[in-house]
C-alpha cells in the first residue's frame, strides 16, 4: 500500500499555499533551533530578540523598509525575466549601473525635476546593460546565465574604478563625495531612516502585477517562457519578448541602486550593493515568483537581516546563523511544493 500518492489536481487555493508557506517557515525555526542549543541559548529568547527589533520598534521597522526596498525591486525584476524563460543573474551589475549613473547625475549635473530624470536614465541604463544579454541570447544563441554572472565582475570592477579615480571624494576612503540633500528621498516615518523608495516598490510591484495577470503582453511573455515553441506557434515573436522582459528586468535591478544611493547611502562607494542582487533573486524564490507576495517576502528577508544583529547582542548567537535560518526557509518553501503535489494516504 503507497503511504504516498499524488493528487488529482495540484493544492492551488489561497489557503493551501498560506498553510505550506507558513508550515515551511516553522520547520526552518525548528530545525535552527538545535543550532542555538548548541550555543547554549534558548530558542525562544533568541527568536525573540531576532524579530522584535525590526518588527517591533519603530526605529527597527524603519531600517526593515530600507532593506526592503531594493530586494522588492530586483526580485519584481526577477520574476519578469524568469517567468518569460530569461534566466538573467546579472542584477547585482543592473544595480551598481544604476547607483553609479544616479550619483553621477547628482555630483555633476544641475537638472531640475532631479529625482524624475534619476529615475529614468537609471532605468535606461539597467535596461541597456541587460538587454545587451538578451540580444546574444536571441540572436547568437549566448548562455545568459553565464554571461549576465560574467557581467556582474564587469559593473564591479567599473564601480571600483569609478570610487578610486574619476568620482573619488578627498580622503583615504574610495567613495564619492556626499550627494546634495535636495537629491535624497524624503523619509516617511518621524524617527526612522523609513524612505519614499518603499512607495516606489509597492507602486513597482502593483505595475508589474498588472503586466503579467492583466494584459495580452502580459500573457505572451508567459507563453513564451513556458513554451516558446507554443509561442511560436501562436505567432508571438518569442525574440522581441525576451529583449523586452530584459530590459524590463534590468531597469527594475537599476531602480533598486537608485533607490539605495538616494535613500540609505547618499553616496557611490566600493561594495555599496552588499550582494543585494543576488538576495533579491532569493525572495523572488521565496515569493515563488508572484508579484503580490514578494513584499511580504522581502518584508521578512530584510527583518531577519536586520534583527541578526539584535539576536548577537542579546542572546550571544552569532548572526551568521541568521544566513542559515534565512537559507533553511528558501529550501523548505520550495520543497513545500511536493505536499501542494502529493498528499500522505493514512489508514
């Protein structure tokens, strides 16, 4: 007799896939919690300390939005290029054009109406870095895997030359110079480093949600990530979409460098990004890529970042665990997927 058997149809309601996640996530506290008595700490107290802060306390919840910010941005930006059979890992180098082409309209230009031409020419530029990788996967056949990755170096070592030697500040320090305060993003939350680039991704996420559930491109990007020769078949020109949903992609990944520089940093400098694009692609998994629930995702993900160090401080854990916590919830949320699939048969 199978102990296991696989269902009809797939567990697709609203409620099964809120209890899975929510299964998933209890089950990487659980299994973190045998890391914590191996340090000689309770679970509870250092769950506590690691959601409290940034959930909590006003101060913590306004560092929370500013790193949800940028990870909603780059996983909406995930989710276009994914779902239409893009696999691009380049937005860690989409986010540094983005920050260095903001900070440079900042330092050296006078424009009036700053923040709109930011936002633009940001987007421009995240676009044209990645749809150069569209256009040799369309066109030459290229692996944008492995070229959007290669392409990641190329934006660092730009960043790097950029701080050391034509926009490098006075000082030791390889930085640019401060940003005019006119060019920051206004806070929203009275005592809180909270910024308006959190109402930028909720705006991002509703447009892109609209994209793909509401309109006929929508769905022929869909199409074509799921079945390009369908696609083709259907008279979509499979090419045109890909170059399209790069470029939509790679302007989102950009937006995410303007929104840190203009909200948080204020500054271009070496390592501004922090691995940011490559964890955004991680809440676009968690997210399991739909639009709506990537705040949510990016919500948590940037909490448990910012309370490690509330968890180090108060219940002497290091916060490298939090990695592994943040880590064990991908893994369970995506495995959760089987029991949407199959179900356990009891007698």
């Amino acid at each position: 007799m199978k102990l296991i058997e696989r269902r009809v149809t797939p567990a697709d309601s609203p409620l099964a896939i809120t209890t899975a996640m929510i299964l998933a996530v209890l089950a990487a506290m659980l299994l973190t919690s045998l890391l914590f008595v191996l340090y000689g700490a309770s679970p509870l107290r250092a769950y506590f300390a690691l959601f409290h802060e940034p959930f909590a306390s006003l101060r913590g919840f306004g560092y929370t939005l500013v790193r949800t910010a940028p990870l909603t941005l780059i996983a909406l930006g995930t989710i276009v290029s994914w779902r239409s059979g893009f696999g691009y890992l380049g937005f860690e180098g989409c986010f540094l054009v983005g920050a260095a082409v903001t900070t440079w309209l900042g330092l050296f230009t006078t424009v009036s109406w700053f923040l709109p031409w930011a936002l633009l020419l940001s987007f421009v530029a995240g676009a044209a870095w990645a749809g150069v990788v569209a256009l040799i996967r369309a066109r030459l056949e290229g692996n944008e895997v492995l070229i959007s990755l290669m392409t990641n170096y190329v934006a660092i070592l730009m960043v790097q030359y950029l701080v050391s030697g034509p926009m490098r500040a006075p000082g030791g320090v390889p930085e640019t110079a401060l940003l005019p305060r006119s060019t920051w993003l206004p806070f929203i939350l009275p005592g809180t480093r909270a910024h308006a680039g959190i109402l930028l991704a909720v705006l991002a996420t509703l447009l892109v949600w609209m994209l793909l559930r509401k309109t006929p491109l929508g769905y022929e990007l869909i199409v074509s990530g799921l079945s390009p020769s369908a696609a083709r078949f259907g008279g979509i020109n499979v090419g045109a979409r890909l170059v399209f949903a790069a470029f939509l992609a790679g302007g989102l990944g950009a937006l995410a460098g303007t929104v840190e520089v203009l909200g948080a940093q204020h500054r271009l400098m070496d390592g501004v990004s922090g691995g940011v694009g490559f964890t955004g692609i991680i809440v676009a998994l968690l997210a399991k890529l739909n639009p709506l629930a990537v705040i949510p995702a990016a919500v948590l993900y940037g909490g448990m970042t910012v309370g490690a160090n509330a968890m180090q401080r108060r219940a002497g854990i290091p916060s490298s665990i939090t990695f592994i916590l943040q880590s064990l919830i991908v893994l369970m949320v995506l495995a959760s997927d089987l029991f949407r699939r199959y179900r356990v048969k009891l007698r």
